[in-house]
C-alpha cells in the first residue's frame, strides 16, 4: 500500500491526513509544533504517526503542506533524500504582503520550481485549488464533490496519488502536465482572495463538475 509524509500540521494537512488514513493508508504527519502534529495526527485517524520536521521520511508519497516560503528550507533540509519519492506541491505561492500577486514568474509555477530543485523527484500539484473544509467534508458549498485536480508529469505517480485520494472518499480529476499548474495557481489565487474578502465561504469556492 503506498504510503504518505505529509510535512505541515495546519488545516490542510490535517485535512489531508484524515484522507489518506480513511483509505487505509499508512500517514506519517511532521511538523515544528510536536503539541500541534500530535494533535493533528489524533484528529486525522488512527494510522497517522505523528514526527518532527527532520525525522526521516517514511513515505513514498511527500505532500508539502506548507506556505510556499517554506518549502525551500523543508527542501534544503532533506536535501538528497527526496530521489525516488513522488512529491506533491499544494502552494499558492501568494505575495502575502500584498495578497494580490503571485510570486513566480508569469510562465512557472512553485510546483515547477520544485521540480527544478529536486530532479530527482517526481513532483505533481494537487489540493491548491480546494479548500481544507472541503477537502473534510468532501463537498464544495454543500452541493457539490469535492474533485482534487491532479498535474504531473508522471503518469505513475498521478495514479498512486488519485488512488490514494479517491480510497478516501474523494475524487480526483487529471488536469493535464505539470505546466498545467501555472493555471491551477491562478485559479487557486482567485479562489483565496476570494474568500478572504468574504465573497465566496471557506467552505465553497470553485467546484469541478464531471
């Protein structure tokens, strides 16, 4: 059964943790706050183990549930022990002291910055266009399913991750190459602003209709 670290204790990815382990699979949740990531762990489900940031990484799947200035130190951190591990990027790389830009260049993206920073990775983008309610309650507004769009490059890897997703409960939908989160940042922008000038709910947003 594939396996899942998530590193980063807060709303999405206890919310993403609670995913996981109600498909059964094996979580191993990290973070600075050991109160916060026991917590959270308790929260997610019984096979969620609870770490630090710099324990060593269990999990086939790494989810880098973190603001997007954080992810390079996390990078730096387990630097050479990320090869062979599927990585999934679910930033909104904001510029939160203006909350009305993004921060990378108008033809990348955090998740492709990623990609760059460990080659030898397979990174995909998911779960930045969904909010951490809906993820919980797996719907958008209450009406709606909650789909959780999935780009990569590795066809493999986008599998693993959408079976894992899809054991708990939610559905997953391919939005194409990694380039392809460009736009799903974009999209993830709008909806975050959004709701933080309370036009749309945390517990709404935009929803994928199949």
């Amino acid at each position: 059964m594939t396996s899942i670290t998530i590193i980063g204790a807060g709303n999405m990815g206890t919310a993403i943790a609670g995913i996981a382990a109600k498909g059964g699979a094996p979580v191993q949740l990290l973070a600075r706050d050991a109160e916060k990531t026991a917590a959270a762990a308790n929260a997610a489900g019984a096979s969620v183990t609870a770490g630090a940031v710099g324990d060593d990484i269990t999990g086939d799947i790494v989810v880098l549930a973190l603001p997007y200035p954080a992810v390079s130190e996390v990078l730096d951190l387990y630097a050479g022990k990320l090869d062979g591990k599927t990585i999934v990027d679910i930033t909104n790389p904001l510029d939160f002291s203006t909350f009305d830009s993004l921060v990378v260049p108008a033809d990348a993206s955090a998740a492709q910055e990623i990609a760059a920073a460990v080659p030898g990775a397979s990174v995909l983008k998911a779960f930045n266009t969904t909010f951490a309610g809906t993820l919980a309650t797996g719907q958008v507004g209450g009406q709606q399913p909650t789909v959780v769009m999935i780009a990569g490059d590795d066809s493999d890897a986008k599998a693993a991750l959408a079976s894992v997703v899809e054991a708990g409960g939610v559905a997953t939908m391919d939005a194409g190459a990694l380039k392809r989160a460009r736009e799903m940042e974009a999209l993830g922008f709008l909806q975050l602003t959004s709701a933080a000038s309370e036009k749309v709910s945390w517990m709404g947003g935009f929803a994928v209709v199949k």
